[in-house]
C-alpha cells in the first residue's frame, strides 16, 4: 500500500464540503480530526494555520496540502478534503482550490512526512488523478485513486 494509504482511513474523506475559507477548511480538518483521530480542534486549525502563515500550502491546479507538526500528533494522519465551490489559497497560479489534503505529523517526525509530501504532491500533479477525484461520488472512490500505486 502506498504512504497515503497508510495514513488516510476511509471515515478520514470528505466530499463536497461547503465551505467558503480557508479558515473553515482548517475549521472543519480540526472537527473531522477532533472525531475521527482524537486530536483536539485547536490544536489541528493552530497547527495548520501557523504553517499557513510561513507560506501558502496551495500547490496550483486547483490544490493545497495543508501540513504541519505538532506534539500532540502520535503518528502521521491525513484527511482529504474535495470542496463544494473552490476555495481561494493563495495558490502560486492564482487559482482557488477544490482538493485539499491535510497532513499532520508528530513534532519529531524524521522526513518521512517528506516522502508523503513528495508522494502527494506526484499524485496531485497528475491531470487525470485531479479530474478523477473531482468526479468521484464516494469516499471510497476518493480513496481508491488516492491510493492506488
């Protein structure tokens, strides 16, 4: 199984989440991760805002992957996120952003957030997997091509 999967469960996608921030995409990682991970909502939007604020996480094409460390985070976890209308996220192309993949890794996590990242960012870079994911009706779906090698 790939690193993605290792690190994203099924009840860890959410499809067609009405949001119109950033700020609430963040709200909402914290309330799905508060649920699914235990980890504490502040904690998760804190965490994600604070790397925000060092650099926009969009990537372009319509993605952002959202990350960050924190000493409350026991192993990696990930959440995929496809909004109901695009987001704007400063992205370098100037393009809002309609999926989102939020990574948390522990406060002492060595590179191998680095090899999600990269592996993330491979995936996202590919136009079929972004239209793909853009079409699919169920999480399942969602974590199918998330996953697949």
């Amino acid at each position: 199984m790939s690193l993605i999967g290792d690190i994203l469960p099924l009840s860890h996608i959410v499809l067609d989440l009405d949001v119109g921030s950033k700020k609430r995409i963040f709200e909402q990682a914290g309330l799905l991760l508060e649920n699914e991970a235990g980890l504490g909502r502040a904690d998760v939007f804190e965490c994600l805002f604070a790397r925000e604020k060092l650099g926009t996480t969009g990537l372009g094409q319509g993605v952002a992957i959202p990350h960050g460390r924190h000493a409350a985070v026991k192993k990696t976890v990930g959440a995929f996120i496809r909004v109901k209308e695009p987001v704007s996220f400063d992205a370098p192309d100037g393009k809002p952003v309609s999926l989102v993949f939020v990574l948390l890794v522990p406060e002492n996590a060595s590179g191998s957030h680095l090899e999600v990242l990269s592996e993330l960012a491979e995936k996202f870079s590919v136009k079929s997997v972004r239209e793909a994911l853009m079409a699919v009706q169920t999480p399942a779906e969602a974590h199918a091509i998330l996953t697949a090698e």
